[in-house]
C-alpha cells in the first residue's frame, strides 16, 4: 500500500511540475508553434529515476496541452510524443546518457506533423523537425542531464527505493 502511495504521489508531483513549468513557457510564447522550448520536457528524463515519472510526465503534457487550448490533435499526439519519450527513456535508464534520447526522438519524429497539419503551418517538414528537435535536445539533453546531475545525491532521498542500486553506465 504504501509503495502505491509513493508512486502515485511521485507522479502528481512530476505532473504538476510539469504543467507549472509549460505555463511559465508559456508567458514568453515558447511551449508550443514551430520553434519551441518546453523546458517541461526536461521532466521526461525522471523514469531514470521512479517509473512514477512515465505516468508523471504524460498526465503533465496530457494537462498542459488541454490548458494551453491545443487543437485535438495536438493533445492526442503531443501527450503520445510525450508518452513514448517517457516509456523509452525508462527503458534505456541504465545508459544514463542514452536516457535524454527517447523523447527528442519522439517529438522531433511526432511533432512536426501535428505542426504541419492541425495548425497548418507553412513550412516543409524536415524544418519543423529540425526546431523542434533543437529545443528538445536543448530541454531533454542540456536541461535534462544536468536535472539528473542535481538529483543524483539526493536520489534515495527524493525518489526513496525506487531508485534501486543498479549500475548505471555513463553512455
């Protein structure tokens, strides 16, 4: 019951930073259009961490797309992007480089055609792959990696024993 609580309560709390980080984005127009920076999806790297960070981060992208007023298919197919990064991430979390990968992947390869064709954006569609793949490598690679350099010492602290004593590997 109580590893239950954990999880739940882990997720909620990814989730809400999630959100609360795209609104801040949001106030300098840079979480969602062609060229984008979520530092939100800085978050998609916690499945490193708890596997309460794969519900965690597509509750929170799930939340700030209906927040932000995304066209339908941006809500279904952003919080899918979301969702694989997060599921993938997880998987590889004993490459703890290989963990930032998944989700600009997943975006870059998802995202362009929901910019292309829900909002109609003019523009071929390797650009909008190369833009949105720039800010999340920017948010899942730069922010991302040092989001897990920061938490590493407090890991048992924060993230309790989900965290297990596996090897990690710096690839």
């Amino acid at each position: 019951m109580r590893k239950k609580v954990t999880f739940i309560t882990q997720a909620g709390i990814i989730a809400a930073l999630y959100v609360a980080l795209t609104l801040l984005v949001k106030t300098v127009n840079l979480a969602s259009g062609a060229i984008q920076f979520r530092v939100s999806e800085a978050l998609c790297v916690l499945p490193f961490f708890t596997p309460a960070g794969i519900p965690g981060v597509i509750i929170g992208c799930l939340l700030s797309n209906i927040m932000l007023f995304s066209p339908l298919p941006d809500v279904i197919f952003g919080t899918l992007a979301t969702a694989i990064g997060a599921l993938f991430s997880y998987l590889l979390r004993k490459h703890r480089f290989l963990v930032t990968l998944p989700p600009v992947v997943a975006n870059a390869l998802i995202i362009p055609f929901v910019l292309k064709y829900a909002y109609n954006y003019d523009g071929a569609l390797w650009f909008f792959m190369l833009t949105v793949g720039a800010g999340e490598v920017l948010a899942c690679i730069g922010l991302g990696s040092l989001l897990i350099t920061a938490l590493m010492p407090f890991r048992n602290v924060i993230f309790g024993d989900t965290f297990t004593s596996r090897k990690i590997s710096d690839q």
